[in-house]
C-alpha cells in the first residue's frame, strides 16, 4: 500500500517540469566566485530522511536494474537533500561502479549510469542541477533522464557560445532556479528571464507535492537510521 503511495508521488513529481525552455540572462560575477550572490549551500539528511537506506537497498537496486555488483562493500556518500527530504549523494563500489544516488521515501530513485554523469546540487523544491558527457543539466530529483531546456537570451555572448561545453559546470541551483555557473568566461549567474512564480507554478507545486509525499512515507517508516561509509 505505502509503496503503492509513494509510487504515484513520484509520478506526480516527474509529470510536473516545465516542457518549454527555461530563459536565462547571465550575469558575470566579475571574476571571482566570492562575488556571485548565488553560494552553494548544503543541507545535511535527518535520519528521517535516510530512514530505510541501507547498503543492501542500493544493492538490490542496481541488481535488479541490470549492474554486475561484486561481494566488496558500496561506498555511499550523501551529497546533499532538499527540505522535503529528496537525498541526492554516490555510489562506489567494485567494478568501477561510480554513479549518482537519489533516495526518497524509503526508496532508490536513480541511478545506474557511471562518472562523469553527476548531481552536484539539489535545491528545496527537488530540482537538481548536474553534469554528464553533453554538458551541464538542471532535471527534476524524480527523473534525471528528463532535462530542463535552459536557453540563454541575454548578455554577454561569449558565455552564450561556451555554454553547452566542457567545461562549463553548474554549481548550484536556488528555490527560483537560478544557477551558479563555471565557465571557461569565468562565474555566472543564471537568473529566469521571466517572472519564476510564472514558470514554476503549477510545475513546483506538483513537484513539492510529490516530494512531500515521499517524504511522508519516510517519516512512517520504522527502523533506526543506517550508519553511512562516508568519504
């Protein structure tokens, strides 16, 4: 019944990204990372958040998706969580495994796919920001496969010319979907073009929604939380 639930939260979330393209205006940061006004700020899991993450999870979760795991323990790393309690953080582990983790409502969300493929940052809605082989990325927690179009409309152009190259990063993403950028021009602010609450919504309450059910299942959930290989 809960994962029945929880299920059809995630699918509430992954129906909820914007299908047009996300326009941005760059701003530059003069130079130095210090003056963006964007920081990366991380939140640490609750145990209510990583209740039910064990390392036997993950491994049945790759197994199960097709990934050849030996008898050597997996490394997990948490990286980060949004305020709903989306974890998002790595997996390493015999064989070269070496592919992002997301762990909501007592479940493995993603992934199977290896380095360079990476989240980076997720903000408070559950929308993170990563990078793989084609560039940087900005996706929804639920469903990293599904990209957001970012489409630059604004100054200056040679940021625009670089931007969907390596090795342009993405840093960190904020509640409104702005985005601390790393480029070869140097550091850039991303910020909508348009009005965010007009972009985000309905798209953010249905992703809040979702995430606010897994994060509901997991606080229903019962056991201690894991004790976690961080490095």
């Amino acid at each position: 019944m809960w994962k029945l639930i929880g299920v059809l939260g995630v699918l509430i979330a992954m129906w909820s990204s914007p299908a047009e393209a996300l326009r941005y205006m760059a701003t530059p940061c003069g130079g130095a990372l210090r003056a963006c006004t964007l920081t990366l700020e991380r939140r640490e899991p609750t145990p209510e958040d990583i209740a039910g993450l064990t390392e036997e999870l993950v491994r049945t979760f790759l197994t199960s998706s097709g990934v050849t795991v030996g008898p050597e323990p997996l490394m997990l790393a948490l990286i980060d969580s949004s305020e709903h309690g989306i974890v998002i953080g790595s997996i390493m582990g015999p064989g070269g495994i070496w592919t992002p983790l997301v762990f909501a409502g007592g479940n493995v969300l993603c992934c199977t796919r290896d380095f360079p493929f990476q989240l980076i940052d997720i903000n408070g809605a559950g929308f993170v920001v990563g990078d793989d082989v084609d560039g940087p990325f900005l996706a929804s927690a639920v469903d990293t496969t599904s990209r957001l179009p970012v489409q630059i409309v604004g100054p200056p152009d040679e940021f625009a010319e670089t931007f969907f190259g390596s090795p342009t990063s993405f840093l960190t993403v904020d509640d409104e979907l702005s985005i601390l950028v790393s480029s070869p021009a140097g550091f850039f602010e991303l910020r909508l073009a348009d009005d965010p609450s007009a972009v985000l919504e309905p798209s953010t309450g249905l992703l809040l929604a979702g995430a606010a059910m897994t994060c509901f299942l997991a606080r229903r959930r019962i056991g201690p939380a894991m004790n976690l290989a961080l490095r």
